[in-house]
C-alpha cells in the first residue's frame, strides 16, 4: 500500500507534466523537424486516442476504488491505459519516420536488405522481451495483485 501512494502520488504530479511537455514537443517537431510531424498528424486519430488513454490513466488514479480499505484510484486501469497509450504514441511516432530509419541516409528498403543486419535486430527484440516480460509481470505480481484476497485464504487455512 505504500508503494502504491508513492507511485499515485508521483504519477498525479508527474501526469500532467508530462501532457505539457508532448505538447511543447509536438509544437517544437512542427518547427524543427516538420516531415516527422507532418507524418504524425497523418495518424492524428491515433495520437487523439493516445491522449483518450492517458487521460484515462490519469482518471483512474482519482476514482474511488470501492473496496472494505479505503483504496484511492484503481492501479489496474491506470497501468493498461498507460500501456496502451503508450503503444499507440510508439506506433504513430515510429511510422512517421516511413521510409526512413535514420533520416536522411538510411531507408527501409536500404537498411533491411542486409541479412546480418536484420538477424542482429531481431536478436536483440527477443533478448529484450525476454527480459521485460518476466519483469513485467514480476512487477504485476507484486503491486497489482490484490494481496488481501492471499492473507484471508492463508487464515482460513489455519
């Protein structure tokens, strides 16, 4: 429970920070680096979904939480959200860059022909899910699951 308020409390400052400084980023792209922003406006449906689940998360953390303690906000919710938010931010962002990988040298086209390449890449996807799933769920287990419900079979049991 205490994790969980240094982590509401944190997120409830941080939250909408972190909305202003998309914006300024956003504003900053169309400046001084307008064919990705072009591109992300091309997806601007998405980035008005991603905002929908990042206000979402950021909702969840003030609704009452209707349990027998008094739990403020509902941690699950906000966690997906944020998830989803970021996926969908991730996908917009990375499909503006088409064609280009690094602009303006190298392209889709110029930088997967190269068999060793792509191994290389896609090694590197595996080992790094193999790493952030298991501790992602580790990080499930310990925050998110509902602790109580484990205490009060534990006492039934004795």
């Amino acid at each position: 429970m205490k994790a969980y308020k240094i982590y509401r409390r944190d997120a409830m400052i941080t939250g909408p920070l972190m909305l202003v400084m998309a914006l300024l980023v956003m504003l900053t792209l169309r400046n001084e680096a307008n064919w990705i922003y072009q591109g992300m406006m091309k997806n601007s449906a998405l980035l008005f979904v991603s905002l929908i689940f990042f206000i979402i998360s950021g909702i969840a953390l003030y609704l009452p939480y209707f349990s027998k303690q008094d739990v403020k906000g509902m941690p699950r919710l906000a966690v997906i959200a944020i998830i989803i938010q970021y996926l969908i931010g991730s996908y917009v962002y990375g499909i503006a860059h088409l064609p280009y990988i690094i602009y303006p040298n190298v392209t889709i086209l110029s930088g997967f022909t190269d068999p060793t390449s792509f191994r290389a890449v896609f090694a590197t996807y595996i080992v790094g899910f193999a790493i952030l799933v298991p501790g992602f769920y580790y990080f499930w287990s310990i925050f998110m699951k509902d602790q109580r419900r484990k205490f009060k079979r534990r006492q039934m049991s004795n």
